[in-house]
C-alpha cells in the first residue's frame, strides 16, 4: 500500500471509530433516559460512573480492534452495516447492565437488570442471521461480535455476584475465556504452537447453560437459592470443557496431540 492509500484508511477507520461510538453512546443516552423516567430520583452517580465507564472500554476496543485490522491490511474502511449496528446495540445494553453493578435497583424496576441481559444475549443470534441474510459478513463484525459475547456474560456475572445472587466462584466461568485467550497470545509470544479448536458439541451448550444461569441470577424471581444451586452445578463442567479445549489447543490430546 502506498502512503496515501495507508492514510486514506486510517482516516476511514477513525471516520467509521467515531461513528460507531457516536451511535452507541446515543443508544445508552436513550436507555438512561428512560430508566430515570421509571427510576424514583433517578439513577445514583455511581451508576452513571458505572455506565460511563463501560461506554469508554467499549469504545477504546473498537478503536484497537479497527487498528488491527488496519496494520494486517484487511477491509476496515467498509461502511457499517446493519448487523453491526444490531452488535452496538448488545454493547450499549451492556454499558446500561453495568450500570448495576452494586446499585440494587428499586422494586419497580426489579426486572431492567435481566432484561437488558436477555437482549444483549438474544440479539447474539440476530446480528450474525442478519450478516448471511445480507452477504455483509467481516472480520470486524464478526470480531466485535465475539468480544461483545464475552462482556454480555462478564457483565452481567459482576452485577449478580455483586448482588449475592451466583456464588463468587462463578467469576471464574466469566472470565475464563479471557485467560483462554492471554493463554494463547503468551503461547505465540514464546513461538509456541497453537493449534485450532477441534468441535466440540459441548460447547455451546454449555455457553447456554452459563447465560441461562446469569439470567436466573439477575430476574427477581425464582431467588438467590435457585440461581446459585443452578449455578453452582455448572460451574465444573463448564470449566472442565473450557481445559478440555486449551488441552486441545495446546497439542495435547485431540488431532494435534503428538504420539
């Protein structure tokens, strides 16, 4: 690439970073609206501290995550296409769930924790039908798309955690996938080999199973009881798939593990 080809993507690529924060900040200033509407005296600071801060971790990965894509010279200069937007959209539901992490909300809106997180996780299955639907498949959609899967179950852990509704040891079922994925970026830093996943027909079920026991967790009803025991249960299997899989990764059983 020549030097004005090389700035006239980074120009695209800020032009579409902008954009893309503009519009997710204006979606979570909707949200915020209307929760005060409902909200007696309205959210506390620390809420709005709270969604603030996520809006901005949002906002700096999609920068970083354009960046990349631009230094490995793929298309990041495309329009946004509406299934990313349908992704923006689970990322300010987010940005909005972390708004509760230690704020109870009052008794009238008991149930906007939940909801948010039964959008942001049933919209998973709408933005990628929606990028088939329409041959707007891209590395950075599908990217973003990954990584806001990962905040839907991070987030919404913290603010049931925080809350006493799944045990504290259900962190680790959230972040497991961070330390997968450091794990193998440290693995490539020490020019190890990293191998692809093989299937695996655990693994979605599980990663249902672990949104469901969020989303127990987070509705005012069946209880604390029901959701920590629901999630307690999970908790092994889920994490044994997940060294199950760095096992497989790492060359030590499945396809690539040696004789």
């Amino acid at each position: 690439m020549t030097d004005d080809s090389v700035l006239t993507v980074r120009r695209r690529a800020r032009s579409r970073w902008a954009r893309i924060s503009a519009g997710n900040a204006a979606m979570v200033a909707l949200a915020v609206v209307a929760l005060e509407s409902l909200w007696t005296d309205g959210p506390p600071p620390g809420f709005l501290v709270a969604v603030g801060v996520m809006l901005t971790l949002e906002s700096a990965f999609v920068y970083r995550l354009l960046g990349g894509l631009e230094r490995t010279r793929r298309p990041a200069n495309r329009p946004v296409t509406i299934a990313t937007w349908v992704t923006v959209a689970r990322g300010a539901a987010v940005a909005v769930l972390a708004g509760f992490v230690g704020t109870e909300p009052p008794s009238g809106i008991a149930w906007v924790p939940a909801a948010l997180f039964a959008a942001a996780a049933a919209f998973d299955a709408v933005d990628g039908a929606i990028a088939r639907a329409t041959d707007t498949v891209t590395d950075f959609g599908a990217r973003l798309d990954v990584e806001t899967d990962g905040l839907v179950v991070l987030v919404g852990t913290l603010v049931a955690v925080v809350d006493g509704a799944l045990p504290r040891f259900f962190l680790a079922v959230a972040v497991a996938r961070y330390l997968f994925v450091a794990g193998q970026w440290w693995r490539e830093r020490q020019s190890k080999p990293v191998f692809d996943l093989p299937p695996n027909r655990l693994r979605r079920p599980l990663g249902g199973l672990a949104m469901l026991a969020v989303w127990l967790a987070l509705l005012p009803i069946p209880g604390d009881t029901v959701s920590r025991a629901f999630a307690t249960l999970l908790v092994v299997p889920f994490l044994a798939n997940f060294c199950w899989d760095w096992l497989a990764v790492t060359g030590r059983v499945g396809p690539s593990a040696r004789p």
